[in-house]
C-alpha cells in the first residue's frame, strides 16, 4: 500500500482515539478530504463560535502539502482574521513554502488554532476584496506572499 | 551428570540503534519495521541519521529531498540534511 493511504490511516485511527481540545473530527469518509471543526474559547474574538476545516490529501500527501481550508456553512462562518481571506483561504507558511512531511493533521489544525488564539486584530487581510475576486477555487492554487510574520 | 549437547539453535532479536518507540516522522511506521514501500526491514530498509541528529526510514526522506520543494532541507528542522558519516554514529 501506498505511502499516503498507509500514513492517513494511521493518522485516522489516532484521529478517533481523540483529538487535542477545541478539535473535533467531522467526517472523513474517504481518504481523501476530512472536515474537522475548530474551537478557539481562549480568544474572546472566537469565543463560542466553531469553524469548518476541509482538508483534502493528494496521492502525494505527506510529501506535497494538503489544501487546507476554512468552508463556510450555516453556523460555521470564517473566522476573522489578518490571514484568512473571507472565502476560507488561509495564509500560512506551512500550508505553503513551509511544509515537511512530518506535519500531519492535528499538527496542522493545533497551527491554525494557535495562529487564531494569537490574533487581535478583527480584521480580513488588507487585500481581501482584490484576492476573492480572482482567487482559485482550492488555497493550495494561489502562491501566497509572506510579508508578515508578527501576526 | 554429563551432559551432552547434540544440536542446539540459535536465536537472536536485532533493532535500530535509535529509541525504541521512535517512529519515522514522515511515514509514521516505526523504525524496526519498513517504509511504506519495503517488504523486509533491516538492512533492506535502512535508517539514515541527519548531522541534525534527525532519523528517518533512508527511502522515506530521499522521496522527500528529490522533490524541489524540499530544498534539501531536514523535514525535522528544517536544517540542510546532510547525512551522519558512519565513524560519527554514537553507539550504545
């Protein structure tokens, strides 16, 4: 089998076990895409809110980066944030440039949440309007500038 | 009493020179077993440890540093991986 079933099968059965605090496992039906949703309590900014995280995993995964994004439902907004463009995009190096195949997962979601528990700034990035307008369907598609690291 | 021993054999047990509970961070599989493409672990399947002091299944982190984005660099620590000459490696 191959390295990407073997490695997400794993990371499932440890997934089900049970995941870090403000985690939960939505559904993973096929390999392929997991939905996790995402609590942030220690931010008054998300405080009693949840979030979606679709994850999707290539036949590359763990070598090549998963799309990993925020989707949007009824009671699941996009959280507010300088890197984290109104259509679920979110800018962050290890979703990009800085991926190792030893992130997984959970260490992926633990990034955002902390990334998110950091934040006071209840803003959407400054170029927002230009990026949704002419962004990719998938976040993994757009080539993201790293211009600040402070936040 | 004399004993007299007429056949006798022999068994033994072997591991990697690394923590016993210590997996490759990239397949995840531990050390004593294969990388997801092998079939025999030992020295079909070798370890191969980074100046870094990193471990990985040899065949996992060579997939990682033929591809561009890895740019050469330890999954670990991101450090350029360069490997641990055999003299270097510090036995137990």
């Amino acid at each position: 089998m191959d390295i990407c079933k073997r490695r997400l099968m794993k990371e499932l059965s440890t997934a089900e076990k049970g995941l870090p605090s403000g985690l939960t496992l939505v559904s993973a039906n096929d390999l392929t895409s997991w939905y996790i949703d995402i609590t942030v309590d220690s931010n008054s900014l998300y405080q009693g809110q949840i979030y979606r995280l679709m994850f999707m995993y290539s036949p590359n995964y763990p070598m090549k980066v998963p799309n990993v994004q925020f989707v949007p439902d009824e009671n699941r907004p996009i959280p507010i944030h300088p890197h984290i463009y109104a259509n679920g995009h979110i800018c962050l190096d290890i979703l990009g440039d800085g991926w190792t195949p030893v992130q997984n997962t959970v260490s992926v979601c633990l990034s955002i949440q902390s990334m998110l528990a950091g934040n006071h700034t209840n803003e959407r990035p400054p170029d927002n309007d230009s990026y949704v307008r002419s962004a990719p369907k998938y976040a993994q598609d757009s080539r993201f500038i790293y211009h600040d690291d402070s936040v | 009493m004399k004993v007299r021993i007429k056949e006798w054999n022999a068994v033994s047990i072997w591991h990697w020179n690394v923590s016993e509970d210590e997996v490759c961070g990239i397949c995840r599989v531990h050390f004593d077993g294969t990388c997801p493409s092998c079939k025999y672990p030992g020295d079909d399947c070798p370890i191969i440890i980074g100046k870094c002091n990193h471990s990985f299944h040899m065949h996992c982190l060579l997939k990682w540093l033929e591809l561009e984005t890895s740019r050469g660099l330890c999954p670990m620590c991101r450090q350029p991986f360069q490997t641990l000459g055999e003299d270097e490696v510090i036995t137990t």
